[in-house]
C-alpha cells in the first residue's frame, strides 16, 4: 500500500501494531498503580513507533 511518499508493509503495519499493544499495556499499568512498569511500557512504545517511522 502507498500513501504519497510513505510505504506500507507488512513490516510497518506489525511494529505499529506493536506499539499500540504496548501502548495499551501502560494504561493496563497505570489502572493498576504500577508507575514504574508503567513507564518502562512507555519507552517500550516510543522505540517501537519510533522503529516504525525509520522504517518507511
């Protein structure tokens, strides 16, 4: 799939689909009281959206 100058793949489509399942994690996280896995969630989700962006 080609929207402009970006491409979408399999690839892409997967790392963020990851990054929202971690994403989902942190507010799991949160709910519960646990900042501190919270937290390491939220860097875990950064990288892998990041991973995405570079990835295109």
């Amino acid at each position: 799939m080609e929207i402009g100058d970006l491409h979408f793949t399999y690839g892409n489509v997967a790392v963020f689909a990851i990054a929202a399942f971690l994403l989902a994690g942190v507010y799991s996280f949160i709910k519960q009281g646990i900042k501190i896995g919270a937290l390491i969630l939220l860097v875990l989700a950064g990288l892998a959206f990041a991973g995405g962006v570079v990835w295109l």
